[in-house]
C-alpha cells in the first residue's frame, strides 16, 4: 500500500531549509536558524519509521530494498556536492587546505561526517568558514540512524516486544534527551554531533509513525495544534542564537513544534498547515535536500574569496542557492530516485551506490595521504613553513610538559641562567604565543626566564573558567605560578598575558552552531555569566592575582594587551595567495578603531589596572601591527599569526624586532630586570 502524499511536510521541509540558510548566510537574519536541522530531524524519523513500520506489518520490508530507497535518495545529490568540491579544492586551494578539505569528503562520503568534525572543531581546527563539508554532519547523523532504526523496528516486531514498541521508543526518546542534556553541558561537541545525543529528536518523529494520529481529538484540535507547532518553532529561531547551549533541552521547542506540525496537518491542520502547502512554498521544500547541500559550500566558497558578504551579495547568494538548488532536484535529485533504470534491482542500486561512495572516499583520501598534491603547482619552501607554523603554538611543548616550574622545555632566554631566572611570563595561550618575544628579551638583558601557561586559563585568582559551556581544570597553571615564585624568589619581572576580552564575551571565540559557549570566567560555582557579571568577574580576580603577585614577589608586573583580533579566514588567504603566486599584503586588513572596538574593555582593563597598583605596568603591541591605522597579520613576508588571535613563531620573533627597533618597550622591559 503506498503512502499518501502529504504537501505539508514538504512545505514543512521549506521552512527547516529556510531558517538554516538564512543563519548561515546572516545570523541576525534567524538568530536561532540552526534548529531548522532538529526540524528535519523530525521529519526523517517521522516518515522512515512510518514505511518501515507498513511494510513490516504487511511483511514485504526489505533491508536491500529499503537502503536501496535511502542510496537513491541521498547519495547522487552528496557525491555531486563531493565532486564539485574537491575540484574546486583541487584547483583552487594550497596543499593545506585542499587536504583537510579532502579528508572531510572521505568522511561525508563515507556517512562518518558528524564524526569527524567532532573531533576537527575545537579550539585551534578552522573556523566553520573555512570548512566547506562540515554541514554535512547531520547526514551521518541520519545515515547512522538508518542503520540501526530497521533493525530496531524489525526487533520490536517479534511477538514478544510488539506491544512494548511504543515504550521503547519512549524509552529511547527520555534516554537520549537526558543525554543530550548532560552532554551539551559536560561535553558540547559530542551532544551536538553524536547520534546518541541527537536519537532523540528522529525517535520523536518515529514516536509519531506508530501511534494514531487521526482522533476525534486531533481532528478537532488540530488547526490549535498545527498553530502552536509553528509558534514553537519561530520562537526557537527568534530567541535561540549562537551562545545557546545546544541541543539539549533548548532543542526541545523546535522538535516539539515540528512533531505538533506532523500531528496536526495530517488531518487538515487548519491556516498553520494550509501555509506549508502553497505551491511556491511546497516546491523550496521538494528542493530542500539539494538547497542544504549545496548552500554551504557556496558560502564558503564565497567568504573565502570575498569576505562577509553584503546586503547586495547576500540576496544575490541566495539566489544562485535557489537555482542550483531547482537545477540539482531536477538534473540530479530525481533522474536517480525515480528513473526506471535505477529501480530495476535492490542490490545491484546498492552495490553501485557502495562502489560510487567508496570511489569518491578512495579519490579524497589519496589527496589527503599525498599532502594536498604538492605536484600542482610551485611548492615553496615558504609555503612549507606557512603550512608548518599554522599547526604549530609558540612553546606548544612548555604546556604538554609534567611541571612547567622545572621543565627544560619551558625556559626563556640564557639557558645556563635557567635555575635562577629574573623573568617570569604567565598566562593563558596568550602568554604561550609571547614566548620567543619574552625570550628573545630575556636573552637581550642576559638573564633567564621561564614560561608558565595552560590554554583557556586566564591568569587570575579564586575564579571558575569555562570553555564552550564546561567547567575547565585550570588548577595547574595556579599551582604552578604558586611554586615558580616559591622555587625562584629572585624574579625581577612578570608578564602577564591572556586572551582578556573572550573572558568578557566581548570577543567570543569561532565557532559553529556546535560550540554555543563561549570562554569566561565566573563567581565560584556559577555555571554562566551575563556580560556585566563576567566583566566584574574579571576585573576582581585579575586583582585577586596582582595582589597575589604583589604579595609573593618583588617583581615589578606588566600587563601585556591582547594583539589585535582577526577572521580565521586571514592564514588561508595568505597560503592561497602565496600558492596562487599573489601578493598577501592585502590579506585580511582590519582597521585599528574596528581592533579597538573588539578589544576595548581589555585594553581599559589593564590601563585602569596598572594606574590603581603599584609596580604594575600596562603595554600594547597595537602601533606595530597597525602602522597607519591598518592592522595586518602579513607584512615583512612574514606570516605573524597562526590563528586569528594568535602569533605565529615567525610572528613572535617579529614583534620582538619590531618592539626593540621602533620603540623604547625593549629597553623599559630590561630596566626593570636590572
């Protein structure tokens, strides 16, 4: 018995894809758009579950058959977006790139994308921006799913589990979502990527296929019903937004008010349902699959050539989405779902769609293992070293040491004069990134140093840090600024550095919709912070630690200001423009009063800081890096950053130059060692 259509789970379709978009291309556009995917999640559980579940019961499920279905609907559109984009990478990108970005075609091929950004998203992996596949997680969410689901289904059918089917999924659906809750608090990227965090909101759908949704009640209810999903879903997208911990019970809304949907347009549903089924609106949702695919590796593309794109190029973006989108349903989508060749045989659609997905993985993962196909093009020294130094954090082996107090990897400066250092720099990776500067001073005054840091530890006093939304141990670089000033009493001078305004949510750092949280610090067992909260926050535990300081020590205390803040997208320009054979002067060129805007709660921090204490002295590195106004992260072909926020090892010996030529900061520094 085949299934009746139903135009309003298409229209539906639209909406999800709408809301996704329109967050990629511009956030204040749909703040919350990223549930647009937990509406789609819904529906696909929804309607697998519904065949699934009729076919069982007429006894004619077939596993070939039903991943035959599932091949034909999925992969002609995901391997065309594969192909078109390791072409473009292939021409276009610098080894780098175009070899992380095959690596991630392997896994979206290989219905393992959620995996792998899960574990290719943190706090140093490329911005969302940057990556042009990663949308494609949620699809190895849902190819996932459709590898256990059948054989849960099939399960439950058995005569002993048939009349538990119902409260299984319940079941599954309470114990996922307290998953989801639990990991979106204790570990943000796993609930947002995994399929077990995400169960939930398909078995919500599934939920739905097996019971009935044709009541008196229902039918009497259900334009309210079909009302209430849809105001669910808009307040989701209107009130949800990027510093949302997610998914969670914040996803609960946009499933609830998708399953509301399904619930009441199965039985008319009233002025709510009749919306979803507008001609125009019905067919955006027929092409919804492709305008998904296809609308982040356009933006992608897009940011990387152009930068944030404008009003004007933000309508004309969406109108190339609209068109490939129609183009790939049409050319694409449907000669593969329903041409009769491709109907003809289960497993021969299966074993060619294996054959076809293994293919485009094999083709990825050669260009990954074979490091980007140096063979394309003049594979430079200076791009080696580009490529070399983006992996790599200033004194990155001083924070993977034991005990930094006494580690050789840690010292600054005269190495014989290690045991009795006269400088001290402390920090979060801010500091680590000042390491060959504060050596390179400590070197110019002749005397030793060592370096203290632990990443996303502010270095202050008697304060909770949390990163991304979890509480973050930061007990060791305290510890270890503890036993440095015990072990070396004669320190003369200490840095202090810090990446100030994340801490402030000022300056949240990059992110996808997985990673909701952003780095601060709080009262002691406050979960979050409002913005005031975490700027009082800040500004009397950096006291707490200057009085600790004061107290433990004689050295004089310099704050140091955080460099100027950059796009993630500035390093691949200057590697493509360097691989292209351009000029990367022009890459990434922020205006100082735009730098002061970002950073400007730091900056007055460490001022009012070094004005109200004693022995305490603030400096900003700003002149150096914007000379005219004009803050660059390429300049002297010298690539300073490796990041957006952080020097490069090339960068940190540059400023130590740049300060010792241009100024009297070098000089000032070394007095106070005296």
């Amino acid at each position: 018995m085949k299934m009746n259509y139903r135009a309003d789970i298409d229209g539906l379709r639209a909406l999800a894809v709408t809301v996704v978009v329109l967050f990629h291309l511009n956030p204040r556009l749909s703040p919350g758009g990223f549930v647009g995917v937990d509406v789609f999640f819904v529906i696909s559980g929804f309607l697998i579950t519904q065949i699934i579940h009729r076919e069982i019961e007429e006894k004619s499920f077939s596993l070939w058959n039903f991943y035959a279905r599932r091949f034909r609907r999925i992969l002609p559109a995901l391997l065309s977006v594969c192909v078109a984009v390791f072409i473009y990478s292939a021409f276009v990108d610098a080894p780098a790139v175009f070899s992380e970005t095959a690596l991630s075609i392997v896994a979206a091929a290989g219905f393992v994308a959620n995996l792998h950004f899960k574990d290719h998203q943190g706090y140093f992996d490329p911005a969302a921006h940057e990556q042009p596949m990663l949308h494609t997680w949620s699809l190895g969410v849902e190819e996932q799913y459709y590898l256990i689901w059948p054989l849960l289904l099939m399960l439950l059918a058995l005569p002993a589990f048939r009349k538990y089917r119902k409260q299984a999924v319940v079941f599954i659906i309470l114990l996922s979502l307290g998953m989801s809750e639990y990991l979106t608090k204790s570990a943000p990227d796993v609930a947002y990527y995994m399929l077990h965090s995400r169960l939930w909101e398909l078995a919500v759908g599934s939920l739905l296929a097996l019971v009935n949704l044709k009541t008196d009640f229902i039918k009497k209810w259900a334009p309210i019903i079909s009302a209430a999903g849809l105001a669910l879903i808009l307040y989701a997208v209107v009130f949800l937004d990027g510093s949302t911990p997610f998914p969670g019970i914040y996803a609960v809304p946009a499933v609830l008010g998708s399953a509301l949907l399904l619930v009441g347009g199965g039985v008319g549903g009233g002025p709510a349902s009749a919306l979803f089924r507008l001609k125009p609106i019905v067919a955006l949702g027929k092409a919804s699959y492709s305008a998904y695919l296809w609308h982040w590796p356009i933006l992608v593309l897009y940011i990387g050539g152009y930068g944030a794109p404008s009003a004007a190029a933000q309508a004309g973006l969406l109108a190339v989405i609209l068109a490939l989108s129609f183009f790939s349903l049409h050319f694409i989508e449907r000669p593969f779902r329903y041409g009769s060749k491709t109907n003809q045989n289960s497993k021969a659609v299966v074993g060619v769609g294996l054959a076809c997905v293994l293919f485009v993985a094999s083709i990825g993962l050669y260009a990954h293992l074979s490091k980007g196909w140096r063979w394309r093009g003049d594979y430079t020294p200076f791009i080696a070293r580009l490529e070399k130094q983006s992996k790599m954090a200033v004194y990155g082996s001083c924070e993977k040491s034991k005990d930094m107090v006494t580690s050789p990897n840690c010292i600054l400066g005269d190495k014989e004069k290690a045991n009795d250092p006269k400088l001290l720099l402390i920090g979060d990776s801010h500091a680590g990134h000042y390491g060959i500067f504060a050596s390179k001073l400590a070197e110019a005054a002749h005397v030793g140093g060592r370096l203290l840091s632990q990443s996303a530890c502010l270095p202050v006093a008697g304060a909770d840090h949390f990163l991304k939304g979890e509480k973050r141990d930061c007990s060791t670089l305290l510890d270890d600024i503890t036993r440095g000033l015990e072990a070396y009493p004669d320190i003369k001078l200490i840095l202090v550095a810090g990446r100030w305004n994340v801490h402030s949510y000022e300056d949240p750092m990059p992110k996808e919709v997985n990673s909701r949280g952003v780095t601060l610090i709080a009262e002691p067992g406050i979960y979050s912070a409002t913005k005031a909260q975490a700027r009082k926050a800040i500004r009397v535990h950096l006291q707490q630690m200057i009085d600790y300081l004061k107290q433990h020590s004689k050295a004089q205390i310099v704050l140091l200001d955080q460099v100027p803040l950059h796009t993630s997208m500035g390093k691949k320009c200057v590697m493509q423009n360097i691989w292209a054979g351009r000029l990367a002067d022009d890459c990434d060129i922020i205006p100082l009063s735009v730098i002061d805007k970002r950073l400007g709660f730091g900056k007055d921090l460490l001022k009012d800081m070094a004005k109200t204490n004693d022995r305490v002295d603030s400096v900003s590195f700003d002149p150096f890096f914007c000379e005219g106004g004009l803050c660059r992260i390429f300049t002297d072909h010298t690539m300073i950053y490796r990041d957006d926020d952080h020097l490069s090892i090339d960068g940190s010996a540059w400023l130590f130059k740049q300060a010792q030529e241009k100024s009297d900061i070098i000089d000032k520094l070394i007095e106070k060692m005296k």
